[in-house]
C-alpha cells in the first residue's frame, strides 16, 4: 500500500527520506557489511553516528556547552522517576505544575522520592485540561529542587506558547511532544527531557538535556544505572545504548537541518496549525476544539464533532481517504490530529478538505 | 558491501532473513501505510505484533502460564537496578553468584537496595575469570529474597553448561547472552532476563520473564514506572514500549521457529562451539583459550594468540577475509568469537579456515 497521511500520537510519523535511507542502509550500514543495529556501539562506525547526532542536535537547538546531551532508555517516565533521585535530596521540596495527563504522570513518578506540592493544576471541576496556568501564576515554593512542567500535553492538545523565565528556579521541561518543534532558549532550563516517539525518532530512545551543574548534585541513594552523571560521563554508554533509535533520531536531526533547521520547521507547523484551527472554528460548531485559544497546541489538535454519533463515520470515511490515526485518546474522546514535523503541509491541507467534504454531507 | 560475518557481541548480527524482511516492511507494514515503528503501540496492528511475539517466546522455551513474560526498555543493567526494588523488603538480604564482569555489575546495581552478600565468586587472586563455580558448592544465606547468577559470561566466554536445581531459592539469572541458545526450564527460575542485543533482537529491549507469585511481593518504595506487576497488568504498555524493537525481535522469534526451535537451534551452536574450541585446542599452543572445560561457553569463544605481537595482523587479515568484529573485549584481550544464533555454521567454518591459514603464515 501507498503511504498514507499519518496523524498518530507517538509512536508518530516519520520523514519518508529518513526511512528510505534506513531501508536502503539496513542490511550494510556504509560499507560495515552489517547493519547499523549489528555493530558495537563502541566501534568507530557507531561512535560516528553518536557524536554526528549530538553535534546536530546541539545546532539544531543551539544546546550551550555547559549543558550534556544524554541519549538514554526508558521512555520519559523512567527520566520522570528519576528527577528526584538525581536532583533531590531525601524529602527535598519539588515543585509541578500539572495542565495535563503527563504534568499529573510527572507528579505521581517523583511522589515516592520527593516532597512534592502541585503548585499550580488546569484542572476544571469536571476533571477536564483546557488551558495553562500562565508562568505568571506559578508561585514556587522556597528552597526547592527544582520546578517541573510539561510544555506541550499530548493528550489534551495544549501548549505554553512562549517560554518560562524564571532564573531563579531549576526549571525541568518534559518536551516529549514539542522538541524540535520550535526554536527554544535552552538556558531558561534545567533539564529539557524528550521521549524520541514524537518528532526525534522510534520509541525506545529518551534525549535528556541538562545542565552540567546540576549533575554535580548528590541526589538520593541509587542504583549505579540511575545516575545521570555516569551516563554524562561515558557518553550515554554506560550500558549498551538502543543503538537502532539512535541512529534513526540522527537521521531525524540531519533531514531536519535539511529543512532549514527548527526555525524553518517552526513556520510550517505554525501554518500547519492555523490552518487546521481556522477550520475547526470555522466549521459553525460543527467541528469543536475545547482548548483556550492561547494555549492550543501546534503539535496535537484534538477535536469533537457536535454529534458524537458521527465520529464513526468521520474515521471510517477518514481512512479510506488516506488519512490515519485520527481517533481521539480515550481520556478526551473524540478525534486528535497530531501534526508534527513529519507530517507535511500536504497533509492537513488533505485532513482539511476531508472535514469540509464531511461536513457537506452530514452537516 | 556484501554482508561480512559478524562476530560481535552485541549488538550483535541479526538473522538475514529478518533483516530482509524488516526492510521489505519499513516504510509500509502489511498494508498499515506506515512502518511498524509508526503505528500506535494500542492500535490492532501493533497489539498483534506484541501477541505473536508473546505467543511464540513462550512456544520457543516452553514458558508456562504462571509466568508473565515482559518486554521492557532499559537494557538488563536497569533490571539488575529493579530486582532488589520488585523482589527484596528494604535490607533485606539476597545472594549473589559472580563468575565474570555481569555478574558483579548486577551486585553493584543492587547494593544500594538490599544487604547483598557473594555466596560464591570465581575470581582468581590475579583478577580473571576462568571458571564456574558448581551448583553444589553455592551455599545461600537463611532467609534471603533471591539468588543471583549469570548463566553466561559475555565477555569472559564462560557458561553454566547445566541448569541449577534449586528449589528453595528463587534463583534470578541474567541470561543476556545465552536465552534462546539451547533449551531451559524455566520452573528451575523465579526471574529469567535478558537483553535482546545478543539472540533476540537490536538492543532496546530487554525480555523479563517473571513467575507471577513473584509480582505480588511488596517490594520497596519506588516509582510506579519501576513496578514489574504494573507493566506485567498492562501487557509492557505501562508506557510506549521500544516498538520498532519490539517487532524486530518478533521476526527473530519466528525465524527460530522456522529452524526448528530452540533444541535445533542448540544442536547447531554446540558443533559450532565444538568445531571452535577443538581448532584452538589443535594448534600446538598457537592459540588459547584459558576457559576450564566445564565452563566453556557456546556463545562466547576468547582466544589469545601464543604472540600478542601478532594481533593486530589477525585482525586485519581478518577484516580483509570477511571476518568482522574479532577483537576481544579490554578486560581481557586478545580475540573473542560471538557466535549467536544468527551466526551461520559457515561463518565458524570460515573463520577456522582463516586461523590455520593464519598461524601457517605466522607460526
């Protein structure tokens, strides 16, 4: 079967060069005579790929020196769990703000090393997330750790659209869903966080990004494998690394610097994203997003239709129209279009004119 | 390139055939429009990927049904970090057997968590391993949460070439390096662990096979993310699982299935070990092995050349014969020959061809 128009969640879209370059280098990895995912990660050719993916990386977000680069296991909610071992004293004071499912993940993964307080929740009394508590609102305790939130929620589609600045807090960023997205000012973090499944590469892979200092910090007794200053200090190679996501995330970052880099990627997703909200709020309530209009995320755009009795026939008619993954996460019912930077502009022009034809005939 | 025989250790060579068809599948999976690797890890398509893989490993060992069976992210160095937190109440006491370097990195992963003791260690006063030690001359603690022990020393080519009986501990064995190499009782185990970069897949994934009595121990505090019963409650969908390795090591599963199963696959790898070993045994001292008979592995063969001078001309000429990957590890030097499941008959064949027209040239 041809491609089709990919809107899933994560694991997500892929670009279609990085994935004909994998499949045309996946039995002999430039001239190894084996594939990139049979050489030891400690052998030239792969080092090569580690370091060339760090060095794109760093110029993709322009990472300072002062700040390690850590490509590690787990998914982000193993990097959630260990925060506060690496960042915490036993019982030190933590501060999360919570505006979504992964915000409230966040919390309950430090929980049991922390002393944890939500300092600001989004929650509605209906236990529903439609917007962000603007950084302005955010009172953060005395002597904490650090100031955990989650710049984008997956789930509920909602995004700060600006960046925290708040020098005087160690602010941790869980960017799953929204590194690479945009440009970012890495200094106003801490610790950035990103499982790859969104727009770095399969899932298996979690990119931490964290400020040298702060792996100086004691931290709380632990295993030696759940230390990020080991990882930082034998180049993420600590333990045998998932060497197969790494290499796909570095193709990611080489097609993503052939795309102009996050600037360039950044005008398409805004464009993506103002397309598909104008047709959504132009649909005359037929289509619905719940999210406050300054925080509707760029990269996950969740919608209901006004008679839920329909939604089966929108994603019955949606596939057969090449148009995949549309199905809402059962937290939120409905529909969810995830556009992230693999998804081309073509694709929700087509997404677009699919809803228009749809409401046409069942409006 | 044509493809070179691959001896690494792991990440080590996949099956061809696997290979072929993973490329064949990249960019549209079975008429999903996508790659596996971008498909939801909760839609059909990719539950169906995690069931047949299921189904068949437990076809491949006989894994009763008491016994869940876990696909996990993490490498086993996080598991060797998890058993004390899943299996031990906080101090309490657990027994380690150390017979090479992973054995005594899991008791450092433990330590932190647990009173750890090694009941037995075959280290020599001169810092190497060489040897076993028997089943018969364990002698574990009263009282203790488990026993520990590495089934095969990847790195010092040492193997338990018979299966431990005992059933008054809960014997946890680190098979990374040997699972899917020859037939086991999985009853003689509590926890079975493996990484899959040797005989199971690209590395990413690490297989847990746990007998559920087991999963409702208390444990100590920790992250929900760190609970075995979660992720055994969730079928590894606690979080997104390492998908595109998931499905690899599927396809693995089901060409182990095609030769035959594992007791094919291990009549195989004892005449390649054999074959091996014999040739070092034959060459007058030209080359050795320093493993005792009893613990000679089939998957990991080290050799040093009787002149270490020479080294560096084997494995160039090595590399020049198509035989890649040969260098030994650095805690112990010399030459080591992996030779896993995905590693043909030929290719031992080849590479023992190689060593005595090596030695005429040099000896």
């Amino acid at each position: 079967m041809a491609r089709q128009y990919n809107f899933a969640a994560g694991p997500a879209a892929l670009p279609e060069p990085v994935l004909r370059r994998a499949q045309a280098e996946l039995l002999d990895y430039r001239d190894e005579g084996a594939s990139a995912m049979e050489i030891s990660h400690r052998g030239k050719a792969f080092i090569e790929i580690a370091e060339r993916s760090e060095r794109n990386l760093r110029a993709l977000l322009s990472i300072p020196d002062d700040y390690a680069v850590l490509f590690l296991q787990g998914g982000a909610t193993v990097q959630q769990a260990l925060l506060p071992l690496n960042l915490a004293a036993p019982g030190q004071a933590v501060d999360y703000v919570v505006t979504g499912h992964w915000g409230a993940t966040a919390v309950k993964e430090a929980q049991p090393s922390a002393d944890v307080a939500v300092i600001a929740n989004s929650k509605t009394a209906d236990g529903q997330y439609c917007d962000i508590v603007p950084y302005a609102e955010w009172a953060p305790r005395e002597g904490t750790a650090y100031l955990h939130y989650t710049p984008n929620e997956t789930i509920h589609g909602i995004e700060f659209l600006d960046e925290p600045d708040l020098p005087d807090q160690v602010v941790v960023a869980d960017m799953s869903s929204t590194l690479l997205s945009r440009p970012i000012d890495v200094r106003r973090y801490g610790v950035i966080y990103a499982g790859a499944q969104k727009n770095i590469g399969p899932s298996g892979l979690v990119v931490v990004i964290v400020r040298r200092d702060l792996l100086e910090r004691a931290g709380q007794p632990r295993a030696p494998i759940f230390h990020w200053k080991r990882h930082a200090d034998t180049g993420s190679m600590l333990n045998t690394p998932p060497t197969l996501a790494w290499y796909l995330a570095g193709l990611v970052f080489e097609w993503a610097l052939e795309q102009g880099g996050v600037a360039a990627l950044a005008k398409v997703n805004a464009n993506k994203a103002a397309d598909l909200y104008a047709a959504i709020d132009g649909s005359g309530g037929f289509y619905r997003n719940s999210v406050a209009p300054r925080a509707r995320s760029w990269m996950n755009v969740p919608f209901l239709l006004h008679d839920p009795a329909l939604e089966s026939a929108f994603l019955t008619g949606a596939d057969q129209a090449g148009l995949r993954a549309l199905k809402g996460h059962r937290a939120v019912g409905g529909m969810r279009a995830s556009i992230y930077n693999a998804v081309p502009a073509e694709a929700v022009a087509a997404l677009i004119a699919y809803m228009k034809d749809f409401q046409q005939r069942h409006g």
